[in-house]
C-alpha cells in the first residue's frame, strides 16, 4: 500500500497534466461520457503544477486517515471494520468533487477488495504453514496435537495468529482423527467453520461452499 502511494506521488510530481490524463484514464469514448467524467478529464488536462500539489497533498492526508488505519503491519493485523468505515469516508470526501480532489478520486485504488484479497491469501498461506507442522507432529507422536500450542518451538518456531483477530486460530480434532483450522473471516464471526462464499469462515483446506 505504501508503495502505490509513493508511485503516484512520483507520477504527479514528474509528469505534466495531459501525461496523467494518458495514464489514469482510458480514452474518452465518442459518446455517452457523463459531466462528472467530462470534469475530471478536465481538471487533469489543464491542472497547473500548484493545483496537482494541492490534488498531492490531499491525496496522502487521505491515506493517513482512512487507509493506513485499517492494518498494523507491526502486530501482523488487519481490521475489517476500519477498513469499512475508511472506505464510508473517503466515499463521503468525494460526494462532492473540487479541483482540489479530482486526482485522488481517480488514483485510489478499491481498497476494500484489494485488502479483503490479501488478508484471505496471507491468512490460508499461515495455514498452510501450519499444515505442514500438524503434518509433521503426527508423524513424530502418532497423532495430531491438542492444541496449536504443541507445535511451538518444535515444529514452528512461532503459530501464526489470525490476522483478523489477533488471536490464535481456530482449531480442533475431529472425530475421524483429522482436525479442523480456520479464521473467523472477514465478517469476524465464528461461524463454526462454516465455509460460505464472501462471507463465512476461512477454512483449511481451501474450500468453499455454495
């Protein structure tokens, strides 16, 4: 994330207002533009140097106060929540655009999805790797452990937590002797494991219901 906004930041700090038009925005079709789009082509076109480092300036204060709060990056955590209500107000911040808002309106990227998509892989990536450890207990002990717990300094030399909560993740034996992992997801509910598209548990291994 840090770095998309260091790339735009150097794109309009470099390039001049018809160069960003090229880059930001497909060309315009011969019909069937509305005004708001007709506005921002505008804008763009014909920004002088101290209007894009107005549209600059926005868009990284912007960045602070919303994106960079959905995540912690030192605590390994992501916030669905936040990640929520930043997008509510950066869709409010752009309910009305200025001539100080037209390149931040069209340089952010869809937030939500993009972290919602990295928080999902990242999350079946610790699975994985903890798959791999019960994989290799079972084979030292005969069995898979009780608890994430007795695979630590063994055979991980840390568990990874689930980024959603913060907590370890969910897991338990079954009754046919294998076991079952999950996170709670993007919507922070226990759902018991319950795999349901965009919405339920996410569960090892990578399954989902219809």
């Amino acid at each position: 994330m840090r770095g998309e906004r260091a790339g735009i930041d150097s794109m309009v700090e470099t390039l001049n207002g018809r160069q960003l038009l090229d880059h930001f925005l497909p060309p315009a079709p011969v019909s069937g533009d509305d005004w708001k789009d007709k506005l921002i082509r505008f804008y763009v076109r014909s920004s002088s140097p101290r209007l894009r480092a107005e549209n600059l300036l926005y868009y990284n204060r912007l960045w602070d106060q919303t994106l960079f709060k959905a995540y912690d990056l030192s605590r390994h955590q992501i916030f669905p929540a936040k990640s929520k209500a930043a997008w509510v107000l950066i869709d409010k911040s752009f309910s009305k655009l200025t001539a100080e808002k037209y390149l931040a309106a069209i340089a952010l990227p869809n937030f939500p999805r993009f972290i919602k998509i990295v928080a999902r892989n990242q999350t079946f990536v610790s699975e994985a790797l903890i798959v791999c450890a019960l994989e290799r207990y079972r084979r030292a002990n005969g069995e898979y452990p009780a608890t994430l717990a007795r695979l630590a300094p063994g055979f991980l030399d840390n568990v990874p937590h689930d980024l959603i909560t913060g907590e370890t993740l969910k897991y338990r034996l079954t009754a046919n002797g294998q076991f079952l992992l999950y996170s709670v997801g993007w919507n922070q509910r226990d759902d018991n494991g319950n795999a349901e598209k965009d919405k339920g548990d996410w569960v090892w291994p990578v399954e989902v219901s219809k």
